[in-house]
C-alpha cells in the first residue's frame, strides 16, 4: 500500500501507539502526526497523505468514541487492519527511580490499564490529552516526581528512563488499526477478507433479527456488531459490521441480498485481507 505522497497520517504526538502501527504496517511510508483523528483524515482526503492510521478499538477498553461515526462520512475506504500489541511502560525523567513517583500521566484509556501497578506503588493517575504527549510533558516538565504511561517507542523519542515495563493489568492487551484510503482495494475473493459495512434497518417489527438471519443460514460468521445513534436521535440506529468473507462469495452475496432487503441503508465501507492475529486473538 502507498501512492504519490509516501506519507501516512495518525492522530497524536510522535510515540503515539498509532505511530507504532504505522511503523509495523506501512514501513514505506513516514508517518505524520496530526493532532484529531478528522485531521489525519482529512490529509488524505486533501491528497497530503496516501493513507490514514485510525484507532477502533482495544481489547480492554473496547471501541473508540467517536470514530465509528468519522468512518463513513470520511469518504475513504478501509483498506488494511493491524493488530498492535499495547505494551505499556512507566517512563520518567533522566535519572528518576520508581520510588521517588507519586503522580503518572497518560490518556484515560492507559490508566483504567494499568490499575494495579498504580495502586500497589501508590501512585496517582493524572489524565493527559494523550499517551505521547504525555511523555512530552514528562521530558519538558523535568519533575522526578512525575511519569508517563506510554509506549516503549515514545520513551525513546522523549529521551525518557523506563522505570517500569510491561505494566499492564492485561497481557493479551491489544488496539486494532484500520488503514483508509481514498480508493478501494482491490481484493480478490478466497483467503481471509473482512468486509466492513453500516446499515439501517427499515422501520419494521424484528427487523434487526430478519436482517441478521441471513448471515445465519448461510453460514457467515459475523465478528462485529455494534449499534450507534446519528444525527442526535434516539430512534435513529446506524450499526457497524464485520463479516469474514468476500461480497463475491456465493454465500456472503447470498446473505447481503437479504440483508438489503431488511435495511433502508446499506454501505460497505471496506473490502480487505484479515491482519494475521486476527485469528489468534
């Protein structure tokens, strides 16, 4: 994957674990840090960059707000998945030693993961805007006092001593990518393929069920169903799917067929190769 610019955009600070993803995904490609996820987005869709690394969900913590909502009115297509796993250090200043932290950063998704450690080290959770700049803030503010939890990637961008490794309360803890681009890809049927799509259900009695039936008969393991509000309306559901399979396949063409005929709405977002720990999760 890449194209004219070579540049791959992500949200936050360099060291971010989207950073990370797109060091192991896209190696070809620099990546360029963008400080909202509608920022790395609209990279793309301005032609700056040639695809955007955005966050979904982690296995901890569960989905990403708001991005669910970003995917289909971006206009760009899912073209990749990567898996990254999160592993968290406690990162502090040159020449700090863990006994001395009484107070560690990061963005609120890190702290609810490593609620152990802080707890048995009596150390205070301070929310920070993210796991990068969280880091930054420990490398500018000079406090021995003071940590981040952050990748191992943003300790060594900071300059930051590892106090700790490996903190996590959880680990299997992983943060699933998607990779957008302005054009689908172009993955051939057979293998392992994921299709991601959003639907809205007519306004009839058990549609959801109806609708869902179809993957059932025909034998089409569904990996993700999620339901969101748009538009600020309490009755108005979108959901968000993923399916393994190929809109080609016999079966899974079978099964979208009755699926539109249950929805008033219906976009496939993306059509692309299953990341290789997919299965292994």
């Amino acid at each position: 994957m890449g194209g004219k610019t070579g540049i791959v955009s992500f949200q936050g600070e360099p060291g971010a674990y989207s950073h990370q993803a797109c060091i192991e995904a896209v190696s070809h490609l620099k990546p360029h840090p963008m400080p909202t996820f509608e920022g790395a987005i609209d990279m793309v869709r301005a032609g700056e960059a040639d695809l955007a690394m955005i966050p979904v969900e982690n296995s901890t913590y569960g989905r990403v707000a708001d991005v669910h909502q970003l995917l289909p009115e971006s206009g760009l297509h899912i073209v990749g998945e990567h898996f990254v796993r999160v592993h968290i250090n406690l990162l502090g200043a040159p020449g700090a030693k863990l006994e001395q932290i009484r107070s560690a950063m990061s963005h609120t998704v890190l702290l609810g993961q490593c609620r152990k450690f802080l707890k048995a080290h009596g150390i205070a959770r301070v929310t920070g805007f993210d796991t990068a700049g969280a880091a930054k803030h420990v490398r500018d503010a000079g406090d021995p006092a003071l940590a981040a939890l952050a990748s191992p990637l943003a300790g060594e961008i900071y300059g930051l001593d590892v106090l700790a490794d490996g903190i996590e309360d959880n680990h299997t803890n992983r943060t699933r990518f998607l990779l957008m681009a302005p054009a689908p890809a172009h993955t051939p049927p057979g293998g392992d393929v994921v299709t991601s799509f959003i639907f809205r259900v007519r306004n009839i009695p058990a549609a959801l069920y109806k609708a869902m039936g179809g993957f059932a008969t025909n034998g089409v393991n569904m990996v993700k169903l999620e339901s969101y509000m748009v538009n600020g309306s309490f009755t108005a559901t979108q959901f968000y799917a993923d399916i393994e399979g190929h809109p080609d396949d016999p079966a899974v063409a079978r099964a979208m067929e009755e699926l539109r005929y249950f929805t008033s709405y219906l976009h496939i977002l993306g059509v692309y190769p299953a990341a290789l720990p997919r299965h292994e999760l």
